[in-house]
C-alpha cells in the first residue's frame, strides 16, 4: 500500500491509501471540544435586565468578555420609559453603546422594550398615562391597590397601543432586517415583559390581547426574528400557536425558578418550533436559584437544553462568577447548544492533474441539539505555499441545514460526495487543503470543532500535489565542438501534440538574450509521449554575453499553437508564463559558460 507523507496537526488522524488505484488522502478529524460562536446560537449575555444596574454595571467599556466561551449576544432588556422619556423623543444612546461594544467584536445584539416593572413605577411612560391611557396601581403579590407605588397599563387600552404602536415604528426604523440584532422578544405585555401579571395586577386577560401585542410587533418588525415567551399560553393555547403562525420563535424565561422536576415546564411547547426557528432559553437569576438550593451543579439547565433543542441560553447574572462557578457546565452546554458541525471524515486525491476533474468525498454530522439554521455549503480551498487562495470548489449539493440532530454522539452523519473541475489558470504545485463551511461562493461563515484554523475559519486538513504536463530536471552542462549542450531529464505526464519540443531561454533583465534549440541528436519524435525522454538544449554563446549572467528557462511548446492559451505545456512547478527556472548561466569574459542548477 503506498502511504502520502503529509504534515498534519496532531489532532488529525491521516490515513492514505490507494483508493480505486489511486492514491487518496483521507483525514479523520477529531473534534476539538472548542466553544463555537455561530449564527443563530450562542451564549446570550444580560447586560440590561430590566434592572439598568443588573449585569452589565461592572464592566468597563472596553470589556466585553471575551474570555467567555461561546458567547455570541448582548442582550438589553430595559424598559420602554428609559428610550422614550418625552413623547417622540428617544434616547438611543442608552443601548447603542453597549450594543456597539459587541457589535464591534463581531456579535449581535438582541432586545426587550418592557412597559411594566416591580421595581420602579413608569416603565410605560407616565406621559402615556397622561395621554389618556388606563393603568392599575399595583403592589408585587396583592395585585391591584389603590394608590400602590407601580403602575401598569391596561394592555387593552386604545391610547396605551397606540403610542406602543409608535415607539415600536421608530425601533423597527433602527433595528428591522439589522443583520447586528439577532432578535426582539414581544415584551409589551405582563410585569417585565415576561408574559404574565403574577408579579404585578394579577388581571386575567384574553388570548385575544396577546396575540394584539404579537400582531403590533409583526406589523413594525418584517424582517427580523421576533420572540413569543412560554408563559402567553398561560392565557390558552391561541397566543403560541398565532405566535408560530406569525414566524415567531419561543423562549423561555423560567429555567430553574424551581427545581427538580419543576425546573422547567414547557419544553412541549418548544417542539413545534426548534425544527425551524431558534428557542431561546433564559434561567432563573443564577444567584438566586443557587441559593434556594435550586440550582445545584446546573444540570437541570443541560437538560432542558436538550428537551427544548435550545439555540440560546442566557447569562442570568454577574458572568464571569457564572462562569467561575460553573465553567463544567458551561462546557458541556456549549457542545450540544445549537448546532455543532462535525466533519468525520473527508478524502481527496494526493495528486491530480492540471485542467482535470478531481472528486470529493466526505462524512459529516451534527452534534448540536438543534438544526443548523443558517445553512451552509462546505468549501475545499487551495492555498499556495505563501498562504495565497488559489482555488475555491463549493459543493452545492450539500447544505448542513439538512444535517439532523439526535442524542448525544447518536445523530445520523451524512455522506458528501461532488466533482470539481481544476480552473485553467492554476498553476501546478503543491498545495495546502483547507475546509470551511459557508456560502455559496466560498466565503466561510461557520466555525468548525477543528484545529487549523487559518483566522478566517478556513482548517487545515493536508495537502494535494496539482501534476502539470511535465516535470524537468537538468543535468552538468557539456562542451561539444563550438557549442554547448545542457542535458535535460524529461517526465511526461500525458500524451502530448506531437509538434511539441523542447524550449530553452537564456533570460536577462526580464527579456531572453539568446535561446537553445533542441538537441539535434535526440529522440525528438518521442517527446510528446507519456514516460521518461533524455531531451537536452543545444545552444551558441554568442559575443555579447560574455561577462554576463543569465536566467535558465525551459518548457515545452507546439509551435502550430503559436498564439494560442495551450502553445506551451504546463509544468509540474513553473512561472506563470510556464516556464521552469532551472538555474543560472555565468558566461566569463572569454565565452566560456559555467551551469549553476537551482537547488
């Protein structure tokens, strides 16, 4: 069996083989176990929670966490009073900049305007009251009472969702169809927007009014993902279902309020929209779960990632002691979160030839809980030995979307198998392989579980040797009579025309001073067939190349293709005009030549 000698990081397994009498080189790399930042999934960072202090007060402008595996969202929930404190005047500064701190590190940012809160009175601005709008005086566990210190609106009023209208009109101005905004959440309706009113008047409501709040925010919103929160169906099962109608994904913001089999109650909910949208979890304050003795090492939050096919999940609290205490947990979540694209196995032939097809075959699967949303084509690129691109293939007919999830270690891999053709412009040589998955032009847009990262998320798996026509190597220069000969080893790749033969440039300064012509004693009839020719240049110094030096190039050229792209044939390693340095020509001052091969 003949073996490919490869450099490959340690990680990677290589094995090659003759496959179909041909030699392959296939790859079985393991996955790194690194934290994936991706679209549409991720670790999801509460800078604002409703509460301005909460969790984003202690850091520094230019910390943005950088040092938390997998985090890939800023989110701000703040209430609606904070960015519209007079009517038609906004003060956005107050999420745009923190959202630009992480925009600029390359994440996204998500958002949720609330219009009532327990902690503070107008989350609703109290010029909406003024306007007209009916609201209730509430106290956090007696409901409505006179002359309580909260207040929140009646989600029903015509003055209250007409100026709600307004402000959602001037949000979606910024933000609709922003590919920076990985989602808004339908806030607008119970005590910090969560959906309900436990916490606040403790009024029931009809289903009706949720799916109003949900229709409100589709009207202004077209473009980007809108969020419905689990605890709507406590107003029957119509708002989760208008919710999904509508193309809205599910969150749900009460992971680990309880614990043990109470840790979460609506991952049923969450089915009939992870096949084709994004669910978001959010846990319970982790400091305050953790010290109701709720939490406990957090594997309640794992589970229900997988029972929800969960894409996001929040940091609830102060990140880096989130992280500290639970960077095991954090771990183990971050490889089953959204989705994961393991390539298992991949093969492609060691050497191919110039203007000639070469086949692809691969294995790949996903070991995330949820489907790969984006999509994605993997991409095979070839780069020179100074790190040039020099070709691009994409297989069209492999989208990871349609990679399925399962169980741990358990979801079905599927095959990849696709035909490139070589373009004609790449020259031969060596070439470094590297894998990427991304669009369908070959810019990578997903991280991969995979060393060799190039920082362009593009991972080295081997090399491929790209053969040309011929291969030429020189051997000691040889005086004969007047002339001279320089004796050239010829490998012939494939059948050539039969006009071929041999070229030999003598260059100087860029242009050719003198040439050689082809041995008159050799097997010219034999060159232009596949296999071995000893094939030399014979050549004349003339008079005006003493005491100079000169560039040795030679090739292969049909003189009745004169004019054409295939008027000289393709080395296995040459200059773009396909013509093989091979050494140098030193001509004394008395004519006589001295070879100097390249090394």
């Amino acid at each position: 069996m003949n073996r490919v000698s490869t450099s490959l990081p340690a990680a990677l397994c290589l094995v090659a083989s003759v496959l179909a009498a041909r030699e392959r080189v296939m790859v079985n790399p393991a996955d790194t176990g690194a934290a994936l930042e991706n679209p549409a999934m991720g670790w999801v960072f509460h800078f604002y929670d409703n509460v301005p202090a909460h969790y984003g007060s202690r850091l520094a402008p230019a910390d943005t966490l950088d040092d938390y595996p997998g985090l890939t969202v800023v989110y701000l929930r703040i209430p609606w009073s904070y960015i519209e404190p007079e009517e038609g005047k906004f003060n956005w500064a107050v999420v745009d900049a923190p959202a630009q701190r992480w925009i600029a590190k390359g994440k996204q940012v998500a958002f949720r305007f609330s219009c009532a809160e327990s902690w503070m009175r107008w989350a609703t601005p109290e010029w909406v009251r003024m306007a007209g709008a009916k609201g209730n005086d509430f106290l956090p566990g007696k409901g409505v009472v006179p002359d309580g210190p909260f207040w929140e609106p009646d989600y029903d009023d015509p003055v209250f969702l007409e100026k709600l209208d307004n402000f959602l009109a001037a949000a979606a101005l910024r933000y609709d169809g922003d590919p920076t905004v990985a989602f808004i959440d339908v806030g607008s309706f119970g005590v910090w927007g969560e959906g309900h009113t436990f916490h606040s008047s403790g009024l029931q409501y009809p289903a009706a009014t949720i799916c109003k709040h949900i229709d409100l925010h589709c009207k202004r919103f077209k473009r980007t993902l809108l969020a419905a929160n689990d605890d709507f169906s406590f107003q029957g099962e119509a708002p989760i279902a208008h919710a999904l109608r509508r193309g809205l994904t599910l969150r749900d913001d009460s992971i680990l309020v309880q614990g043990g089999e109470n840790a979460f109650f609506h991952a049923d909910l969450a089915q009939a929209f992870w096949p084709t949208l994004p669910v978001i979890l959010e846990s319970e304050h982790y400091g305050s779960s953790r010290d109701r003795g709720n939490w406990k090492d957090g594997g309640r939050y794992l589970e229900a990632v997988e029972k929800y096919h969960a894409s996001y999940a929040s940091i609830h609290w102060w990140p880096r002691e989130f992280l500290e205490e639970n960077r095991d947990l954090v771990a183990k979540i971050n490889r089953r979160l959204g989705y994961r694209l393991q390539l298992l196995e991949m093969s492609w032939p060691a050497r191919v030839r110039v203007e000639s097809e070469w086949k692809l075959a691969a294995r790949w699967r996903n070991a995330g809980v949820a489907p790969c949303y984006p999509g994605g084509f993997p991409a095979v690129t070839l780069k020179d030995k100074q790190g040039g691109i020099a070709a691009v293939f994409v297989d069209h007919g492999f989208d990871a979307r349609r990679l399925p999830v399962g169980p741990p270690d358990q979801a079905e891999a599927l095959s990849e198998e696709a035909s490139f053709a070589l373009p004609f412009n790449l020259a031969a040589g060596e070439y470094e392989v590297f894998v990427s998955v991304g669009s369908p032009t070959g810019t990578p847009r997903l991280a991969l579980p995979l060393p060799g990262d190039d920082g362009r998320r593009r991972y080295r798996l081997g090399g491929m040797r790209v053969l040309g026509d011929f291969a030429v190597r020189p051997g000691p220069l040889e005086k004969r009579g007047e002339r001279w000969l320089l004796p050239l080893s010829w490998t012939i790749r494939v059948s050539l025309p039969r006009t071929v033969r041999p070229f030999c440039h003598f260059d100087r300064a860029g242009e050719i001073g003198f040439q050689g012509l082809p041995d008159p004693t050799g097997p010219l009839e034999s060159v232009h067939r596949a296999g071995q020719v000893q094939l030399g240049c014979e050549f004349a110094v003339p008079e005006g190349a003493r005491g100079r030096s000169f560039v040795v190039l030679v090739g292969l050229w049909a003189p009745d293709r004169i004019g054409h792209p295939g008027e000289r044939m393709i080395p296995d390693e040459g200059n773009p005009d396909r013509r093989v340095t091979i050494g140098w020509l030193e001509v004394s001052d008395d004519g006589v030549p001295e070879f100097l091969p390249k090394e």
